[in-house]
C-alpha cells in the first residue's frame, strides 16, 4: 500500500516542499531500484548522550520516521501520509546540560571580590551602636562598683577609728576602775616592814637610779630618827620571813623623808604624775601595829597646797602607828604620796606627803 505524504511546509518557504522531496527522491535511488530512505534527523546534529542532546539547527526540518526496508525485488518503500505532524519539541531544563564549574585548589582560586550588601552594612550600623552603648554601661556600672568599693573602705576604716577610739576611751575607762585587789597584788611585792631600833614603820621601792643589786626606798624620817641620831645608819626591811639588810643615806627633817639603800634588788613602784583631785580613790599600803602587807582603801579627800608643812594630801583611809612611810596607790597602781600621819581624836583625816615632794628631795625618782 502506497500513501501521499505531506509535509509540513511552514510560511515563507521558497517552493513547495513535495517538489524538493520529489526531486530528491529521484536522486536517491539504489541500483536496484529501490528508493533510499530519507534521514529523519536531517539538518540537525547531535552530541553523544553523555553531555546530552544539543541541537545545532533549529530549523523546521520534517521528521521522518526510518522505513524497514525490504529484500524483496520490486517492492516499493511504502510512504505515509501524516498531515498537520510537527516536530515536537524538546525543552530543556534551564541549567540541566550546564557544565559544572571547574574546581579550583585554593591557592589558585580566583580571586572574588567581597562586597557587602547595602542592606548587611545598613544592619551592622545598629549593632555597632548597641555594642558601644553596652560597653559604656558595663564600663559604667565597674565605675560605680569602683566607687562603692573605695566608699566601703572609706566607711570601714573610720569604722575601725571610731572603734579604736571606743577601746582607747574604754581601756582609760577600765584604767580609772577601782580595783582594790588588783592594785594591792601589783604593789605588796615592793612594800617592807622598816624595823629602826626600838620603832617601826612602813618604806617602798620607788624609782629606776639605783645600781645593779641595790634598790631606793622612801619613808619617814621619824620612823628612822632615833637610829639617825644615834649616829646610826642600819635598818632591817622585813616581809614574812624575809629580812633585807638596809641603809639610811640621806634624810630631810623639815620634810619628814628618810632615803632607804638595801643590798637587794626589790621591784619598784610607779610614780604618779600630776596632781591629785579630790574623789579619786586610792589604797594605802602599810605595816600598822606592826602588821605587814596591811591595805585600806578610801578617797583623796583634799589637797592642801599651802599647809604650814609644805603641800599635803589628805585622805580618809584608815592608818594608824605603823603605816607612816607607806605608799598611797591610786587606780593605775602608781603612788600618789606617802603616809604619814593622822588626825587625834578625829577619824578618816589622814594626811601624806606628796610622792612629787620626795622624789624632788633625793633625785632618784
């Protein structure tokens, strides 16, 4: 069976495609008669299937479907007719045939410039200003955390002023407390028993200008007077069961002061400096009646500054015989005078010599 074929012959063509065809079918004839088959895919070139199709021409060549051919002498290729057939068309994905890019090693990459997007460099302004407005707080609040510090330390050191203050004003406080035992215990160990002749009396170590081995006490000049005037010079010191063998070195009878020198090293008493007030208490120390380590307690009553026998210091501790020569102690355990009278008929008027007239008389205070 023979069918017409009628190709497609799009606008402008030159001539009817049927006479080309008609023409060319003429020429390609094999030896035998036969008619040769047209290329379906003429005027167009394809790539191997490994890269995929490209087409180089786009022209609208027909389509022809490759005929079987046959062996048989004298048949004729038979041909179809397929109006209105066009040549479908492929689309290609846009990048499906693209080559990938080459890979380069980094050390011969091509350089690419790096630009920012306005809009990036738009958003980094912002955070660079949040960032700076950070940092000038923190750096702010470590200002005010410095401040607080050093005003903390301000606050803590006049703390421990105030305070040092306080123990300074409480130990004076403590120091003015009237502490009978404590001042007895601090002051017996240098008080002594004077035994001169047929008399006794009361004398204590005082000063720091006695030599290595000796010791300087104080008492009155009528406790030794008898002894003195004999031309005598040895007293006996006696506490308990000791007994220390004296000197009488230099003596004052308008003052009423005998100065004392034992071979012996006996600790001394403070000195008290200033004058004394009324009220202040005081303890006296004394061997009255001949009873050693005796100790009464009481208040400066006066201080006569102008009495007929020089300045003297009254209190009303009870004394008797035997106390004259013993030390007044007041509260910081530092004498004040030396006993040494009292008032007949009358009680609590006792009367001593201040420890400043002594330590004057005989310069070894």
């Amino acid at each position: 069976m023979t069918a017409t074929y009628e190709p497609f012959t799009p606008a402008g063509s030159p001539e009817p495609r049927r006479a080309r065809y008609a023409e060319r079918y003429a020429e390609d004839r094999y030896d035998d008669g036969y008619r040769r088959p047209e290329d379906p895919w003429a005027g167009q070139q394809q790539r191997s299937w490994e890269s995929g199709p490209v087409w180089a021409d786009t022209s609208f060549a027909e389509p022809r479907q490759e005929q079987p051919r046959y062996e048989q002498p004298g048949y004729e290729q038979p041909r179809y007719e397929q109006p209105g057939y066009e040549q479908p068309g492929y689309e290609q994905p846009a990048r499906a045939f693209e080559q990938p890019a080459p890979a380069y090693p980094t050390a011969f990459a091509p350089a690419v410039e790096q630009t920012r997007p306005a809009k990036s460099r738009g958003k980094a302004k912002p955070l660079v200003i949040a960032l700076v407005a950070v940092l000038v707080g923190i750096t702010g609040w470590q200002a005010y955390r410095i401040e607080s510090v050093i005003q903390s330390s301000n606050d803590l050191a006049s703390a421990v002023s105030t305070a040092q203050n306080r123990s300074a004003d409480l130990e004076k406080a403590l120091t003015n407390v009237f502490d009978p035992e404590g001042i007895s215990a601090a002051a017996l160990p240098s008080v002594f028993r004077v035994r001169a002749g047929d008399f006794t009396g009361t004398a204590f170590s005082v000063g720091t200008k006695a030599a290595d081995g000796t010791a300087n006490l104080f008492t009155n000049f009528h406790v030794v007077e008898s002894v003195w005037k004999a031309g005598d010079r040895a007293v006996t010191l006696e506490r308990g069961t000791t007994r220390i063998n004296a000197t009488i070195i230099k003596v004052s009878e308008g003052k009423d002061l005998a100065l004392l020198r034992a071979k012996q090293e006996i600790k001394p008493l403070g000195v008290a400096g200033g004058q004394v007030k009324p009220g202040q208490q005081v303890v006296v120390v004394g061997a009255p009646l001949g009873l050693d380590d005796t100790v009464t307690t009481g208040v400066i009553s006066a201080f006569r500054e102008d009495d007929a026998d020089g300045p003297t210091i009254q209190f009303d501790a009870p004394i008797n015989p035997g106390n004259s020569g013993g030390p007044v102690v007041n509260t910081s355990k530092q004498v004040v005078g030396l006993a040494t009278a009292k008032a007949r008929d009358a009680e609590g008027i006792g009367l001593a010599i201040p420890i400043a007239t002594a330590c004057a008389t005989f310069k070894v205070c």
